[in-house]
C-alpha cells in the first residue's frame, strides 16, 4: 500500500503546475467599484478556528494603487471540523467578495503553506476537496489570478480580524446563555 502510495505521488508530481493557471478570457463587468481593468488586486486571506465549537472566524483584506482605502471583510462559520477547512473557506469566501466587486486580476495569499499547495497542485487533501473545487472554479472567472504564501508575519491585518470576528461571535454567544 505504501509503494503504491509512493508511485502515485510521484505520477502526480510530474503534472503540478507551481501555481494556478493564469486565466485570460473576458466576463462581463457589471459591478466595478472604478477599478482600472489592468489594476492588480492583493488579497490576503486567514482563518482562526475553535475546535470546542467547531466555529471560524473568516477574514479577507483587498488593496490596490486604484482603491481608495483597503477593504476588507469578515464572517463566522459554523460547523469547521479542522484549521484547514477554516482557511479553504476564507480564500473561497475572499475571492467570491472579489468577483462581487468586481475586480479582475488577483493576487491573493495566504499563511497556510498546506492550502497553498492543494490550490496550486494535483495532491488533494480529502478535507478540502470540494472547496479546492469550487476555489477553482471561481478562478476562473478572473483575467488573471494568483494564489501563494506569505509569511505569519506579512498577513496580521487579515489575522488580527479572524481572531477578532471569531471572539466577537464566541462572546456573543456566550451572553446568550447566561
């Protein structure tokens, strides 16, 4: 079981791209916030999870020269088994916000080395499949797109507000029941 393990790694390695494909056909674009269409947005994404309540605080950030101020966004989900589920889900969310306001090309990253990898590979975790899938999937409807990694330290802003979002929603919840 272990050498075929080991063959179908090594099959599959030969196919990985190193990053998500770039995308080069047009969509229509209706919900522009003013962006210049050759701007390049950068997107950092993470997730703080808490396992006794299965619970993610989400969070995303959007900057670019044409922005005029960093935009950025949180949400609570319920019902995350795992820390890499949690941060799947917030590139997932991250890059629909994206497609919602319109923007065209991204750069997005993340501190989760893991997910980089399953974005950017053929090799799946069995966890994430499906938002794998559907990050994909939304890709595609960018002109042009990157998914990598960053460094802890480069992404606090995106990690201070998951952290934030999900205490806020653990507070609450908490006064609900006293």
């Amino acid at each position: 079981l272990a050498l075929a393990r080991e063959w179908n790694l090594a099959q599959n390695k030969e196919k990985a791209p190193k990053e998500v494909p770039k995308i080069t056909h047009q969509r229509n674009q209706q919900k522009d916030v003013g962006l210049d269409s050759n701007e390049t947005i950068r997107c950092t994404t993470d997730a703080a999870w808490e396992k006794d309540t299965q619970r993610a605080g989400l969070a995303w950030t959007f900057e670019g020269q044409g922005l005029p101020d960093r935009l950025q966004g949180s949400a609570i989900q319920h019902s995350v088994s795992s820390p890499l589920i949690a941060e799947a889900v917030a590139m997932r969310s991250a890059l629909r916000k994206a497609l919602a306001l319109g923007f065209h090309k991204i750069k997005a990253f993340t501190d989760n080395l893991t997910l980089v990898r399953a974005i950017n590979s053929n090799l799946q975790r069995k966890e994430i499949v499906g938002i794998i899938h559907d990050i994909r999937m939304i890709s595609s409807e960018f002109a042009s797109i990157s998914i990598s990694h960053i460094p802890r330290s480069e992404n606090f802003r995106s990690d201070s507000l998951a952290k934030a979002t999900l205490r806020s929603s653990l507070c609450f919840n908490s006064a609900l029941v006293l």
